[in-house]
C-alpha cells in the first residue's frame, strides 16, 4: 500500500512539475517561433478583437501537408486564436453575440468551414498527438459557417488574421496562396 502512495504522489508530483515549470516554458519557447499578433477593428458601432499566434511558412506546404485537409485546425500556433466582440454582430449574415470565442477553422480545398466556440482550452491540441489532435468541444460550437477560398498571387509567409473594409468588413484569415474572407455586419 505504501508503494502505490508513493507511486501516486511521484505521478502527481510530475505532472504538477509540467503544468507549472515545462509547461509555461515550452509555450514560451514556441512564441518565438509563432509571435503573438493581435487584429482590432472599432468603427461603424462594433469593437472587435483576434488574438493569434502567427507561424512561419518556411519553404513548407501548409494546406493539404502541414495543416491536413478536411480536419479542424486551431488556426494558429500555441493557443487556440480567440475572436472577442463587444457587440452583438452578424458573421455571415448569422448571429455571433456578444463574447469571447476560440476560433477553428476545417480547410479544404474549396472552402473552409470556420467555427466560433464559447470554450477556450489552454492549448488548444493534445500535447500526446504532437499536435495534431484538437481539444475542441463540438457542443460548445456557437456558429460554424462555410467560407470559400481564394487563392493569393504571391505565397504569405506568415499566417495573417486581420480585418479588411471594402463594400463591407471582413475578417481575412491568410497563409501559403490561400485566403479566405468572413463578412462581418452589424
């Protein structure tokens, strides 16, 4: 009986030494890889904020390779992006209230679907899939709308997430020669 305890409490131990010590040291590791961006937009009555981390193309091929098609990406690196909105908004001509959401995305090679959820895991991918599994929790999705996709002239090296005015607002998410745009209205 006494083995197992002290079984217990060095497993315990471990895990407490990585969630306090390895943990805030790898993610500071992986910023400056994938710096931290932020997007804003405050006119027309609506006060938007993306925070994101931004990777680097760096001669690889990201959709389709890097980032698999048809499977939910947290779009980004580090964390999953989170979309804020002070406002009650439409996206899409769909209702998004107002909140903070973790931002997902499902490229594919036509459109992308993009997917607002109210929960935001802290990594926003298992650390045992090496990244490649998600923590998502689809009963928290609030919207989740299909965008299509456009194909940039010239590659971008670094995910971009910005907002854009033309006739009407939208959210741009761009990486490699792909791009897509959310309209945003109020």
């Amino acid at each position: 009986m006494k083995l197992l305890k002290r079984l217990l409490i060095g497993i315990a131990s471990v895990g407490l030494l990585f969630i306090f010590v390895i943990g805030p040291y790898m993610r500071r590791q992986t910023k400056k890889h994938s710096p931290e961006k932020t997007a804003t937009y405050t006119q027309n009555d609506m006060d938007l904020l993306v925070r994101y981390s931004s990777p680097a193309k760096k001669d690889r091929i990201i959709f389709g390779e890097l980032v698999p098609y048809d499977e939910v990406w947290r779009t980004g690196a580090n964390e999953p992006t989170t979309f804020t909105t002070a406002t009650d908004i439409l996206v899409a001509n769909y209702p998004l209230p107002k909140g903070t959401y973790s931002l997902w995305t499902r490229p594919g090679r036509q459109s992308w679907s993009v997917i607002f959820n109210s929960h935001i895991p802290d990594w926003g991918v298992t650390v045992l899939s090496g990244g490649k599994k998600t923590t998502r929790i689809p009963k928290h999705d609030v919207l989740e709308i299909e965008i299509p996709t456009e194909e940039t002239k010239l590659p971008i090296e670094n995910l971009t997430i910005d907002f854009e005015r033309q006739n009407q607002l939208f959210l741009g998410i761009s990486w490699d020669r792909t791009k897509i745009k959310i309209p945003i209205s109020k």
